[in-house]
C-alpha cells in the first residue's frame, strides 16, 4: 500500500511542512518501526519525527532484522567503525531508524504493477510554515562512486600518491570510477568521498576490483555485496581473497600494468604505446 499526499504546498521541501504530514501519517497508520532512507532529506527529517513521538532513532543502519515481538534489532557502525553497535528500543514504538544507502538490494521491476495507492488528506492548517522560500537554485549533480556500475578500488598496496594515475586509468578504461580505503584517505592522497567502507560509502557495483588491498572487516562490509569482486594482492592469505570471487595473486605494478596494455582507451582508441 502506497499512501501519498500531494499538496501545492509541498512543492518545494520545508522540514516543518514534510513533518507535519509525516506525523499525520504515523497516527493514522501506527507503525511498529519506521525506517527512512539516510539521505540529506531523511536524515533531516528522522530525527525530529523521532522527537515528535519522543522515542529514540537509530542513525546510518547498516545491518537490520526484525525479532517475533517486533523489536527492531538496529546494528550500525560507531567510534569510526572500529565496533558494530547493536541497538535495540524496546519500550518505544514506533522505533526509529535511518538506513545507510544501498544496504537493501532493490526489487526486480515487475511488470504488472501491484497495491493499492491510496491519496491521503491533510488540513491545509498543519502545512501552514512561516519559512518562505524565495529562490531554488538545482545543484548540480556530482558523480558518486555510491551510483557506480564499475569500482577500482586503491588500497595500502599503493606506494605513493603519484601511483594512483595508473588506478584511475584502470577505471578510466572500464568506464567506472576510482575508490579508496581509509589508509589514503587519512594520508590526505583523495577526497574522503571516495571512501569505502563503514566509515565512508556503501557501494554494490556489478564489477570492483581491489588493488593493494587487506581486506579488513570495515572495508569488507562497505562492498560485500558486489555482483563480481576480483581481488589483487602479493599476499595469499589476505583477506580480501576471502569475499573475492576472483583471486589475483601478484604485484600491482605488475598486474596493472598488463590490464592496461589490453585495455583499449575509452571509446575504443588504443593510447600510444598499446596494441590497437
């Protein structure tokens, strides 16, 4: 059952307006658990839907299941990832809990639609808002490795910051995008965006490849859910190898190297120096 309420008002989002009509449609409804997605919108939206109901809120889940008496088992990662906190609000209903994106795969689309979609009302009194917005300007839209088809994913393997061109290249010719773990983040070499893992993205591509990388368990939990993982490192019991569904065992600066001389450019055109 889809329950939608489409106001003029609603519009353009204003916190005070979209709480109000999710309020509305918790009374009504009287759930047991409310998940919202944890987006800059959800994640501005939970928390005062949460207070509104004075129960507490689980932020950024990353693992959830469900107990026979309802209760919510909400498991997320705290103090940077080291731990996984376990979470459990027992006395409260309905429980609240924002989801860290892409932890859910998303159903095949079927093609004969089913459900029920119900309009629900709402008295224009409890839209009433004295935020005013004068001027939308769209942002423009910046590329995620979160959205990415095709990972390459730069570890601790890579000796210096320099060497990261020919990992780009390697994405660049798979037509995918560059990731990095935690290790060069901190060592200021990319943008933390890029990051993998439970202190950085969520990421579940049809293809990541992992160069120089360990494979610790935050790492791990970041990208476990690829469609096909192919894992180079010189070290045969790392544990990456232990996700992976295609194990290289070699040198970087070797194996590289050979992906790329096969490897046409983007668009079909060999760079100068590769086989056409």
């Amino acid at each position: 059952k889809i329950l939608v309420t489409d106001k003029p008002e609603s519009k353009v989002f204003r916190i005070v307006l979209y709480t109000a009509v999710f309020e509305d449609f918790i009374n009504k409804v009287r759930p047991s658990m409310v998940l919202v997605g944890g987006t800059t919108v959800g994640r501005c939206l939970a928390p005062r839907k949460a207070a509104r109901f004075r129960a507490g809120l689980t932020a950024d889940c990353t693992i959830l299941d469900v107990q026979d008496n309802t209760d919510l088992d909400q498991i997320r990662p705290a103090f940077g990832g080291n731990i996984m906190a376990h979470i459990h609000t027992p006395n409260h209903r309905p429980q609240f809990a924002t989801v860290r994106y892409k932890i859910f795969n998303a159903p095949e689309r079927t093609e004969k639609p089913s459900g029920e979609l119900v309009i629900e009302d709402i008295p224009s009194q409890r839209l009433e808002s004295r935020i005013r917005v004068l001027e939308v300007r769209k942002k423009e839209k910046v590329q995620s490795i979160e959205d990415a088809e095709v990972i390459v994913v730069a570890g601790k393997g890579v000796k210096k910051e320099a060497d990261l061109s020919m990992i780009r290249e390697l994405a660049d010719r798979l037509g995918g995008m560059m990731a990095t773990t935690r290790p060069l983040i901190e060592a200021g070499w990319t943008d933390p965006r890029t990051q993998i893992g439970l202190s950085g993205r969520t990421v579940k591509p049809k293809l990541i490849i992992t160069c120089g990388v360990s494979g610790s368990v935050q790492f791990v939990a970041g990208m476990n859910n690829s469609e096909n993982i192919i894992a180079i490192n010189t070290d045969p019991k790392a544990s990456i190898f232990d996700v992976a569904h295609y194990a290289i065992i070699g040198d970087i600066y070797e194996v590289i190297p050979a992906l790329l001389k096969n490897l046409p450019a983007r668009g079909g055109q060999a760079h100068k120096g590769d086989p056409s």
